[in-house]
C-alpha cells in the first residue's frame, strides 16, 4: 500500500470526488487469502480512510475480509470518516469457493447526489443481477460500479459485457480491472473503462500499464434517454 500511496499522490493533480481502486487492491488473487484476510479494523480500510480524507473524495476497494469464520470477498465504499456499505461479491468464480463465502444481497449507495450500484468481477456476466429495477417511479440507480479480476485472454470479454449491462440499464457503468501478475502467475492487461448509458466507451485506461483514469461523467442527459426510450416498462 505504501506504492499506493506514493504513486497517486503523482498521479492525481486535480480535485477528484470518487476514487476506484480494482478487486483484491491490497493482495491481488493469491494462495494465500486466508493469510490476507483482515478485520474491518485491518491495515488495509485504514489505509482507504487516509486516503479519502488525503484527496476529499470517496474511496471504492475490494478486498478480503474476514468476520467470524467466514471469508468474503468484500467490496467497501467508504467516505473521509464511515463506511457507506459494502457488499460481498455474489458470483464467486471458479475455486473462488474454496475461500470466500457468497454475499447475498446487494446495496444500492447515495452518494455524490446520485445511487450507484456496486458489484464484483464475474458479476458482470449475470444481467439479472444488476437489474435497474423501478422504484415508487424511480430507477434503482444512475451509476453501475464494477471492480474486477478480468485476466487478459477475457479482458476484451468483460468491457463488451459492461457495455452490455449500461445500455439495458440506462446507465452509465465504470468498470475498473488490475494490471500486473497475480499470485497464481495469470497476467491482467486492463481495460478500465468509463461507459454511458448508450454503451459507448467515453474513457479507457492505456492496456498493460498502471495509471489513474480521471472522467467527468455527465449524469444529466440519462433521465431524458429514460424518458424518450422506456425500455424499464417492458421488465
């Protein structure tokens, strides 16, 4: 975490008011989870609060957490000084069971004057899972958040999924996926990405290289896409 906090202290030059890191920030997928896994005291969400109050935004990870005697595979979304919610990844990926108990539900987080919707890797792969579903006339959320594991023979994979889940939501989707080697020797190329509503990619990260991706999403034109084209009253 120490290069964490050495190298966004480089890159980021300008106000920011969300900051995603991707899935396993602290580890990575590793032999070892059961070592890593740490309390919600741990090293690790310390570490997120000095940085949200570091740069005054919010601050998105995932990483293992331990409660009881079970293991998940946790993503936290956190301000300067609370925990907003977290949620459990519920798609685990193949051999992910051996370590990680599946979350059960999901949370929906007001933040930043808009909901968002956060989930985990393979989450992508199930679109019933991220249903925008309408509430007292409302949509569930604005903003789709994934943090993710893709590794790079499936990266192409995961950025045609997410713009998948943004066109039949109505909304904009940010997916944010690791760079480097894991504990397993499997190599990850990237391909974070910005996504609006219509599916078109507005930013992506350069592949193979770690780096921040800073975009202003304009969440305005999505209640008009909404009302012109209702796709929500065939659901």
């Amino acid at each position: 975490m120490k290069h964490y906090g050495e190298w966004l202290v480089q890159e980021i030059q300008e106000p920011v008011h969300l900051l995603v890191f991707p899935e396993m920030f602290n580890c990575g997928f590793s032999p070892n989870v059961r070592e890593d896994a740490e309390a919600h005291n741990g090293e690790s969400i310390y570490f997120l609060y000095m940085t949200a109050n570091q740069f005054q935004c919010d601050v998105v990870a995932t990483l293992p957490i331990v409660h009881g005697n079970k293991i998940y595979n946790r993503l936290v979304w956190l301000t300067r000084d609370r925990i907003l919610g977290y949620y459990d990844k519920h798609h685990l990926f193949m051999g992910e069971e051996e370590f990680f108990t599946p979350g059960e539900k999901k949370v929906i987080i007001n933040t930043l004057g808009y909901k968002f919707l956060p989930l985990t890797c393979f989450d992508v792969r199930f679109p019933e899972w991220s249903r925008n579903t309408i509430e007292n006339g409302h949509f569930q959320y604005d903003g789709l958040l994934y943090t993710a594991n893709f590794p790079s023979p499936r990266e192409n994979e995961l950025v045609t999924l997410a713009q998948a889940r943004a066109i039949e939501n109505q909304a904009y989707v940010m997916v944010v996926n690791r760079v480097g080697v894991d504990g397993y020797q499997r190599r990850y190329a990237g391909g974070t990405s910005i996504i609006n509503p219509h599916g078109k990619i507005e930013a992506q990260a350069s592949p193979n290289k770690e780096e921040v991706l800073i975009h202003v999403c304009d969440f305005d034109p999505i209640q008009h896409l909404r009302e012109q084209f209702p796709v929500s009253r065939f659901w």
